[in-house]
C-alpha cells in the first residue's frame, strides 16, 4: 500500500504529466504541425489543460494535502508538499466560471489585438482591455493581497514578490539607468552597428547558433533546437527533453544568436533541474524572475562579453568570412553592446530594456487599482516613455499595442524580466567572488566552472528555496540593484570610451 | 441542457481526442525526441492510455450507452453509438489485471526479442512467447468466440472476420499463388533488378518522394512526411493532420519511394474521413483490412502500374540521370515487380506476399488452439515454410524471428495485410467498371477521378459499414480472391512474357 504522501506525490506527478503534454502540444503546434491541424489542437489542449486543472483542484487531491504533515519526508518531500498546497488553495480560491471567463475573454480580445495593432486602431483594443482588467481585479479580489491588487496577480509569476518590495528597487533602477543613459548620450563614442546588419547566410548562423548553444553547455541529447516566429524554450520531458527554438534573420546577426543564447539559459536551468524529481515542483524553477536571471546571465554577462569573445571570434569571422572582413573583435564587441532608446522592448538593449519594463509595471498597477481607465492607456504610455526616454512612440502600434501579453489576460508578467536582470547581475558577482580566474576560463572557451556553480548554488534546488531566499543564500544579500548598477556603469563606460586605435 | 445522446457523443469526443493525443506523443518520439527523453514519455504515454481507457470503461459510459437508443438521430450519431458500445462491451468483457498483465508481459517479451533476433537464439525467447499465448488465449476466452479463440483475437482488427470465413479464401489464395510463381519460376524472361539498386543520392529522393505523394493526392496543408526507422501513418488531428514517414537508402530506390506510396495510401483514407465527425467513430476507417486496402492500392494498383510511370518516368530519369542513363520506362516497370521467393516478409514482392501471411495465419491459429507449443515454433515455421516457398530460412532471425507483433502480444493482425490486397483487388476491378478511362486518366498523370471514387465509396463513410457490408455495397460481390488471382495473372503474366525489343 503507497503511504497518503507517496499517494499525493503521484497525483503531483500526473498533473505534471498532463503539463508537459499540453507543453508538447504547443511545441508542435509553432514548430511541425501542418496548418490544418489548427482545430483538433485547439480541442486537444483545452482537454488537457481541463484534466490538469480537475486534477489539482479535485477534492481528492484537498484530503490527501490535508491528510499530509509539512515536515514529513526530506527536504524534496517538504517541497513538493508545501508548493503542492499552495497552487491547490491559490486555484481553489477561483470560481471555475471566473477561470472560464478569463480564458473566453482572452481568446476574443487576442484576436482583438491582432486585428488593432495592425491597423494601429487602440480604440478597438480598449473594450477588451477593459473586460480583462475587470475580470483579473475580480481574480485579485479572489486570491487575495496584502497592499494592492497587482500583489496577486505578481505572486503567480513571482511568488512572494510584492509591489511594496519591488517598487523602491525600480525606482532606484530608473533613476541610476536615466543618470547612465545621460552619460551614454553624451559620448562621442559609438558602436558601429552597420557591421551586424550585413549579410548573414543562413544555414552558416544555422552552424553558429547550434555550436554557440553547445558551447554554453546545451546538451543535444537531452533537447532539440528548432526554428518558430517567437523564439522560446520548452521542457517537453523533465531534464530529459528540453526545446529551444530560434529565428533568423538574415540581415540581423543578433536576432538568431542571442535569442538562441538567451533560450540556451533557460534550458541549461530546465537541464539542470533533478531528473530523478522530474514532474514535481522539486524538479520545477522557483520563479519566472529567476528563470530569466538565467537566461540573461547566459546572454549578457557572458555571450555580450569580451571574454566570451576572444574564445569564439575566430569560429564567429571564419563562418562569416565576407560579412565580417576587417571587423575586430573589439568592435564586434561594442556593436553587440550597443545602447539606444527604442520603442520596442524585444529589441531593447540591456540596458534600456528595463525602463520598458518599469514603465508598464506602472500602468498595469493603475490599471489595477482602477486610477487609470484602459481607454486613457495611450495617452498614459506615451507621457511616461517620454519622460523615461526622451522620445514619444510615433503610434500605438509601437507603443501601448505592442505586447501580446495584456490581450491573453497576463498582468504581473513583465516585472519578472527585470528581475531576472536584477537576480543575474547579483548571482554574476557572487560567482566572480567565488570563481576568480572566471574570465579566464571563458576566455579559454570553458563555460563549465559557471555552469557547475549555477546547477551546484541554484538549479538541483527545484523549488526548495524562493526567490528571495535563494538570493540570499547564495550571494549572502538579500536583492539589490547595486550589482546590476555596478556591472552596467562598468560595462558601458568602457563601450562608450574613446578607443585606441 | 445536453441529450443524453450529445452527452455520449461528447464523451466518445474526449476518449478520441486522448487517442489521438497518444498518438503524437508516439509520433514524437520516433521523429523528433532526444534520446534522453524517453523516461518522460513512457509515463506520458501510459498517462494518457490509461485516461483512455478508463473513460471507455466507466460507469457514466456504460449508463449513457444503456440510456440512448442505437436508432436514434441520424446514421453518423447510429454508427457513434453502435461502435462505441462495441467497444465498450469488447473492453469490459477483459478484467483490468488480465490487460495490465498484457501490458508487461509485452514489455519483457519485446526486450528479450531484440536480444534474442540479434542473437538468432528463439529458445531465449520462447518462454515469453508461451506466457503472451496463454494471456492471449484468457483474453480470447474472456472476449468470447464462437469458432476458435484466434476469432477473438481477429475481430480486434478486423471486426466481424472469422477464421471460418478467411480460411477457404487463404487456401484458395494460396493454391492460386503457387501455381502462379511455379510458372513465374519457369520463365527466363526475368528482368533486370540491379537498376534498382544503383545509387540514388537522398537529396534527390526526398524531392521524388515528396513529389510522389503530392501526385496521389497528398495534401501538405494537411500533413506531413518526416524520416522514422520503420516507416508509418498517424493521425493526429483528424483529417486535417495526417502524417507518413519513410526511410531512405541510397542503393535501394524501392524503399523509400514505395514507402512513401504505401503510407500515402493510408493517409488518403485518414484524409478523405470526415473533418466534422474527427475523433468519432464516424470518422475512423473500417478496419486495418480495409485500411490496408488503400495502402495497397496507391502502392501496387497505382504505383507499379505502367500507366502510372507513363505520367511520372521522365520525372523520375530527371532526378537520377546518371543512375537511370538508359533504363527504359518498360525496364524500370518490369523490375519494380520483379517476384521472387524471400524469407523476410517486409521485403516480399505482392504476390509472394500473401504466403508469408498464410504461413503466420497457420501458425497463429495453432499456438491459440493450443495444438502448436511455442518451443516448437522453429520447426514448424520451416517446415511451413518449405512447403509454400521451396526453401528454408537459413537462421530464426530470418525465420519466425523476423517480426516484432508476437514480442507485442499482437496475434490476429496478420491476415489483415492479405485482406488488405484482396480487398483492393475487389475494388480496383470496380473502379475500372465505373471508371473505364481510368488507365489512360493515371497516364495522363490524373489520379484525382480514383481518389474521388475512393472517397466517395469508401473514406466518407468512417465506420458507418463493416468491412463484408462495404465490400458488397461497393462491388456488388462478397469478398472473394478471383479480382486478385486475376489481377496478378495478368500482370506477372506480361511481366514474365517474352519481351520486344
């Protein structure tokens, strides 16, 4: 006979199951799925997310948790059981038709949005906006918060995150990236970007990127890399099955190779998770932030590094042997590090990127609390872009209407990509303390000394730890923006330096 | 509010959906999947047959198939509830622990097989083959028959067929056959097979292959063909994703370019079922016989005809020029149907064929009665063997070894490949009664008027007939061998016919 906690830890595992196979089902969907097949999909992953769903909140699933002590079992045990309860009150304290609302209206208003950011037309949007912002301040009101409403929409991304903990943080953020930007402004000094919009074959980025994702340390037998319009990684089966996709572009290097390093981080995490725990929160990432601090970390601070670079430039230049004819690899690595405001966050550098970031944090807070009405969201954006950029976006299109996210009903998403950010810088030096010939090592083309550490201080964890715990443990702070500051004032002083020539 | 038939019918909906769910976890994995992610998808894939299974068998399913009336609502809801209660019945009558047993015996018995056909040591393997043969034998027993055990087995994949009623036709089959290859023997007017085994870059296949399945009706929009070790068609969603895969090697044109034909011909059933009805059984073919009828028919009917290479040989020289520099279209038409006795059944030409099935049929039916041990299946294989080929394998791995359906508990699928060519032949005489320019439409490159025919005759209907009701509806006739005797008389007759030159 199971025990009543070998007994939950099974129904764990086959609403994991039932996940990853909604997760295959979407993977197949933007990579291999013949156009037709559209309808069947559809039915297939409303069934399965359906069956998930039943699973946890079944009143099975209730009497096993309670009948349960917290602090039976190991550690993974305890993990398993506490994050466990907490998605089965988080989900039970939401009316099914509420769940049900949500997802009608967010198919309707996706279709909205597709249809008004082409014809830059928010006033077509804004219904839909409404409904939706009604409809999450009501599953606000459900779940619970402390401060504001934002609190709980925050917490399903980030839990335990807070717009009380994370708005002096953004602040403090904005006001040293504005002082940054000044200074970035000012310079002289600028990154010849012409080199990274010349011709770049495609079957040769096709070489780089695989090669650049197993140099990070992506594993091909444990996970596949394909090619979809917006790039992303999967976890198809546990650390055993791990997918990225990528595009390309052919007159825009960067796009295809760090979009694929940038997924290669997510999936190193997903790689590094226990096997041997895989479907349980024990082999799950504790956060989306610290999620992205992974993919950041594996992008920036090491693919957007010169130390990465004097490893790989000779591979990079021998593949593009025309397009790259008498560019340095100092001046590769300042046009890879260039700064600029832009009106797009996906195209935003890293250091502007956050601004992006704080200003919709902003806005769906308002939006939130009901101080700002969804049909007043352009004249809003444009006021705070111009205030964090100094330019106005020159239609909706490239401003308000330009992330898919509101349309699906997500708020509390975007907060997640700065601090992943913001958790990466902080990691990053604690591993320069830790490791100090790092340069080095990448220099000489060895990521492994990095990637050991993260799987050893932050990936076999799975959820043990939160966010904030986990960034306390490891770097021995609680989470600040000086690391973040520090490496970013560094880094583009330098880029933005007179050079010697 | 729902009717109960609705009810049912959405029900019937959902067990479809997790079927066809099942099958691209299988498509996946034998596509696309990294190695490593096999522990992940055995228990995805047990999830989701278990899901299956358990909504067939339910209590709720059960209590709407006993609340509505086979005769009510149209034929499509009459089919619906007719198939589904079969299944229902079929499936309740097998107690769980008996398919439980089933199941792992499988999973020893398939390992121990590889080791043992690797090894050519079939007393290795005989002790799985008697445990799968008893368990056989109580699920027949539970199922119930009114001939002999092997009926039960049979009517899994050939609903409604019985040993009774296959055996006269098989003896007939066979005596028509070896009379047939006795005067085939005789000729020396054999032609010349090395064509066909000169070197055919990949590259240059794929395109052929590609092309060849888009010349039977192959819709692309709808589907897909992918590379597999063992080549197959699955659907996925409906029939509005089909997919086929094949294998290429490069000194042997036949078997990626037939294969493809082959599996093309399965996917042009799926494809012609009706969308509307997808997940039903409204929507699912007849029977593997049946199913095997459309392979055959597009592979053999269609695809080693004259008049079909008539349309496609310049085509095919094209993309071969030095492989194929003086071969003749009647050259090349003469050595894909070269006839020859073989002791692999995967490899056999058409007509030898249907022995190897005999053979298996034979041998089936005795392991069942119980009046063939399993440890003496060797002897009886090529003693069999022998008798019906006039040679002896060399080895058990090319004797009663070869094949992996006994390792699977799979008995009672052979005869539907024989079936399969038999029904073919029944309809292809039909069609050139209703199609009478049907030879001169195939030379001319048109394949449409046959696949609308098919359509029309035999896809929309799903499971609406049973395989004897739908041979007759369609030809007027029961089944019978005489289209197929005559249909290879014909052809090998002129095959092996002294040749102008």
């Amino acid at each position: 006979m199971p025990t009543t906690l070998e007994e939950l830890v099974e129904r764990v595992k086959d609403i994991g199951r039932l996940r990853s196979i909604g997760q295959l089902l979407e993977w197949d969907q933007d990579t291999y799925m013949p156009p037709r097949g559209v309808t069947a999909r559809a039915q297939q992953a409303a069934l399965i997310a359906g069956l998930a769903h039943e699973k946890l909140t079944a009143a099975e699933t209730g009497a096993l948790l309670g009948a349960v002590d917290v602090n039976e079992g190991d550690p993974v045990r305890q993990t398993i059981v506490r994050e466990t309860r907490r998605s089965f009150e988080r989900a039970s304290r939401v009316p099914n038709e509420l769940v049900k609302s949500i997802a009608e209206a967010s198919a309707v208003a996706k279709d909205a949005w597709v249809r008004a950011r082409k014809e830059d037309d928010f006033a077509a949007f804004a219904p839909h906006l409404a409904t939706l912002v009604a409809l999450k301040r009501r599953l606000a009101d459900h779940v619970g918060f402390q401060g504001e409403p934002y609190d709980a929409l925050l917490d399903e991304f980030e839990p335990g995150a807070t717009v009380a903990g994370l708005a002096p943080l953004f602040a403090e953020l904005e006001r040293h990236t504005r002082e940054l930007l000044r200074r970035i402004a000012a310079s002289p000094h600028k990154p010849d970007v012409g080199i990274l919009t010349r011709h770049f074959p495609r079957t040769q980025q096709e070489k780089l990127c695989r090669s650049m994702a197993e140099a990070l340390g992506f594993d091909f037998s444990s996970g596949r890399a394909d090619v979809t319009v917006h790039p992303f990684c999967t976890t198809i089966g546990g650390s055993g099955d791990v997918r990225i996709t990528t595009r390309y572009h052919e007159d825009f290097l960067p796009a295809a190779l760090f979009g694929t390093m940038h997924e290669t981080g997510h999936a190193l995490y997903e790689l590094g998770l226990p096997f041997e725990h895989m479907f349980t929160p024990a082999a799950e990432a504790v956060s989306l932030g610290i999620h992205e601090s992974q993919s950041r970390m594996w992008e920036n601070f090491v693919g957007r590094s010169r130390a990465f670079w004097v490893a790989h430039f000779k591979e990079l230049t021998a593949l593009f042997p025309e397009s790259l004819e008498g560019v340095t690899l100092e001046d590769f690595y300042r046009a890879i590090n260039v700064v600029r405001p832009s009106f797009i966050r996906v195209e935003a550098d890293e250091l502007t990127y956050n601004l992006h970031i704080i200003l919709r944090m902003d806005l769906e807070r308002r939006l939130l609390r009901g101080d700002l009405k969804p049909a007043d969201v352009p004249g809003a954006w444009n006021g705070r872009f111009s205030q964090l950029f100094g330019i106005v976006p020159p239609s909706d299109r490239e401003g308000c209407l330009q992330d898919i996210h509101w349309s699906l009903g997500i708020f509390g998403y975007f907060p997640t990509y700065t601090l992943g950010n913001l958790y990466a810088a902080q990691f990053f030096e604690q591993v320069q303390r830790d490791l100090p010939d790092l340069p080095d090592t990448l220099a000489a083309g060895q990521t492994r000394p990095l990637l050991d550490w993260l799987r050893e201080k932050i990936h076999r964890h799975g959820q043990r730890y939160r966010a904030a715990e986990l960034i306390e443990r490891v770097t021995g702070e609680p989470l600040s923006v000086q690391p973040f500051v520090r490496y970013a004032t560094r880094k583009f002083s330098e880029v933005y330096a007179p050079q010697a020539s």
